[in-house]
C-alpha cells in the first residue's frame, strides 16, 4: 500500500465490519427457528458478503502496515512473522468460546 497512513482503510473497514455485524445480529434475530425458507438462506449470504469484505480490507491494510514497517534485509521473514502473529491473536479467543458454548446451553431434556 502506498500513502502515509496505511491503516486509514483498515479503521474504515473496522467500523463497516462492526456495522455489518450488527445487521447480521438484527437478520438473525427475525428469522424463524421453525421454518426456514431458502430467501432467508439468501438473506444471510447477502448480508454476510460485505463483513467478508471488510475482513479482507483489514487484513490486506495490515498486511500493507507490515510492509512497511519491515526491515528491507529480512522483509519477507519479519513479514510472514507478524502476520502469524495476527493470525494467532485471532484465532486464541475461539478457544476459549467453544468451550464455553457447551458450558452456558442449556438444552431441555424433555424436548430432545
């Protein structure tokens, strides 16, 4: 990425992903649990591609950042280490989330 602010498209997909993620949140809460109809599928797809969107926006940005703050000598690895990094930092809190998923349901016996 050219420019001196490489992360200006980072904040502006953060706060489009976070606008999508509350839209989701909002189509999920009216849709039916007992009868679902294949525009409600289409509904999710449609309103899920720009939160795909903005999560390539950030990740590309960043990427743009690490370029730019590598060393020129080891560019390649520096690179390819913070990008692990930020992969790993996305990754730890599903799981802890899972887990918890299981330990916070609770499922009627009588209705299984």
């Amino acid at each position: 990425m050219k420019g001196d602010r490489p992360l200006d498209i980072f904040i502006f997909a953060y706060f489009l992903h976070l606008f999508v993620t509350f839209l989701e949140i909002l189509v999920f809460s009216m849709i039916p649990q007992d009868d679902i109809q294949n525009w409600h599928l289409g509904l999710i797809i449609i309103v899920a591609l720009p939160g795909s969107i903005a999560r390539n926006f950030k990740f590309v940005s960043i990427c743009g950042f690490f370029n730019r703050i590598a060393d020129v000598r080891i560019g390649g690895t520096y690179m390819t280490l913070l990008a692990t990094i930020l992969n790993l930092a996305g990754e730890w809190p599903s799981q802890i989330v899972f887990p918890a998923v299981d330990f916070f349901t609770y499922v009627d016996e009588n209705k299984v």
